[in-house]
C-alpha cells in the first residue's frame, strides 16, 4: 500500500476521525504502510488522517538516544483516549502535513492514555516529555487540529504569510 502525505491547506486534515471498529488485516496493512510512510518522510509520529484515512489510529516512534529509529519501538495506538494530563511545557513542533514550519506549542508535560492495539486489545501508556507531546500533537489529528491551529492570531497570521510566501517560491523553482 502506497501512501501520500496529505499537506496543509487539505480540507481533509480538518476532518474529524472515526473510531476502528474492525481490527482486521487491512488495519494491518494500513498500520504498516504508516510506518514506512512516517520513516521515509523522518517523521516521529503520524495519523491515519494525514495519510488520507479519517480512522482513529496513530503511530509514534521516538527515536532513542542515538538519534535512531527501531521497529521495536513503534507505538501503535487505536482509539486513544486521553484519561490523565499533569503540568505544562512549550516544545518547538513541527509536522509532516506543514513542511519546513515549526512553531513553539504549549502541551501537557505528562499524560496517561488508554488505547487498543492493532488486534484491538486494550493497553495504557503513561508518557512524559517528547512521546506526551508527539501523543498529543497525534491526537490532535484525530479531532481535526493541526499544530498552527493552537497559534495565537499574530503568531498564525505571521505563518499564513510566510507559508504563501514558501509555495510560491516552490512554484517557482519547478518551473
């Protein structure tokens, strides 16, 4: 299964996303092609709805110290419910579906989640740091909510701009 990142403006990353009701191969299929999709664009996280498919499902992959991305430390979450959320932090986020932008975004510090797997059992994660905000940042996805959607109005007016000015430039350079 090949997939394509759908990119900022795409009236498709506002859509909110249904609940998996069946864990069956072609959530599997779709799982995996996610992770191809998210490592061979360097991204750390990603939702169904940024691949084109509106389902609650998201993957995350933290690199680890060595700045390395492994199989065996895939997050696979279906359904994520966000139960618990403690303190604040401002990270620097990015996002595959707004290329080259990133923008300081206040999330919860910690959080807890409960969510099913790919054979829809279910599972909790308590996460802290980068993996609560890529969780979150996820989430968001889910609901219809990019990262610049949480923007102050001069701090979004300021990326409408400078976001206008980048596809031209683009266009430009393909011609």
């Amino acid at each position: 299964m090949k997939l394509t990142i759908v990119e900022y403006p795409d009236k498709r990353l506002k859509e909110k996303s249904k609940s998996v009701v069946k864990f069956d191969q072609e959530l599997h299929r779709l799982l995996d092609a996610m992770y191809e999709t998210m490592v061979g664009s360097n991204g750390i996280g990603l939702a169904a709805i940024q691949v084109g498919h509106a389902k609650r499902a998201l993957i995350l992959n933290i690199p680890d110290e060595d700045d390395e991305q492994s199989i065996d430390t895939l997050i696979e979450m279906i359904n994520p419910v966000i139960t618990q959320t403690s303190g604040v932090t401002t990270y620097q986020e990015g996002c595959l579906s707004v290329p080259s932008f990133y923008e300081d975004i206040d999330r919860y510090e910690s959080i807890t989640v409960n969510y099913q797997d790919r054979d829809g059992n279910t599972k909790r994660i308590e996460a802290y740091g980068l993996l609560s905000i890529a969780i979150q940042h996820e989430i968001d996805h889910l609901e219809g909510v990019l990262f610049i959607d949480k923007l102050s109005y001069s701090r979004r007016k300021k990326f409408e701009k400078e976001y206008k000015r980048v596809q031209k430039e683009k266009k430009l350079s393909k011609s």
